[in-house]
C-alpha cells in the first residue's frame, strides 16, 4: 500500500511540473511598444502577469515604436528593491548591452523571487524615467 502511495505522490509532482512547463509563456518585455523610454512599464507588468516559473521575457529594443528610430537601450537585473527604487546600479548584474535589442535579449524566470530589471542608459536616466520594472514569478 505504501508503495502505491509513494507512486502516486511521485506521478503527481511529475504532472505537476510538466503542467508547469507546459503553460510557460513567452512575453515581449512592453507588449508593442517593445523595451523602449515613454512605456509605463509598472502598468504593462501588472496587465502581462501574472508571471510564473519558467516564463521567458523577451527584451526587444532594435525597432522600438513604429514610427521611431531604435535609441540604444541596455538591461540591467537590480541587486535588490532599493537599488530599483533609485535607479541605483551598484551591484547590478548588466544582463543585455545594446547590441543584444535585435531579435531580443530572453531572461527566463527560474527562481520564486522578485525580479528587478531597469535599462541603465545614460547614467540610469533611461531607469530614473520609467524605463524599469518588477515581476515576483509564482
């Protein structure tokens, strides 16, 4: 009987991780306005959640808005809240410089914690005018 139950508990937790796996999405970091300065991007996170294990964020900034020629954008991942907070890049971990926009930079989410990513052109001034944002995968 144990041994069925052992069984049981172990093909649930496989089912559970390829149902996890399975509904991993992919998402353009801005929807259509791409990584790009003048996008709000608190409100396009919140809208694209929620995020979960395994999601693959796609940083595209080689054509940015239609109509807008490319400005050189960067991602940074932000040592922690408070360095996010201030547009504060001490510590942080340069992810995708400006050559990496086209076809896309792709973080995947593989850890349950808060995310911080921010564009650190022009000595933060791309961060320090919304050009950053936070995702806490499930």
């Amino acid at each position: 009987m144990a041994r069925f139950l052992v069984s049981g508990f172990a093909i649930a937790l496989l089912l559970a991780a390829v149902a996890n796996v399975c509904s991993a999405k992919s998402v353009m970091v801005g929807g259509r306005n791409q990584w790009s300065l003048g996008t709000n991007y608190a409100s396009w996170a919140a809208g694209a959640g929620p995020f979960r294990i395994g999601d693959t964020l796609v940083f595209s900034y080689g054509g940015g808005r239609a109509g807008k020629a490319a400005a050189p954008h960067n991602v940074f991942l932000m040592k922690d809240q408070a360095h996010y907070r201030n547009c504060d890049f001490s510590g942080a971990v340069l992810l995708a410089d400006p050559s990496k926009g086209t076809p896309g930079y792709k973080f995947t989410l593989k850890q349950k914690k808060a995310h911080y990513f921010a564009c650190g052109v022009g000595n933060g001034f791309h961060c320090q005018s919304g050009m950053k944002f936070a995702v806490s995968p499930r």
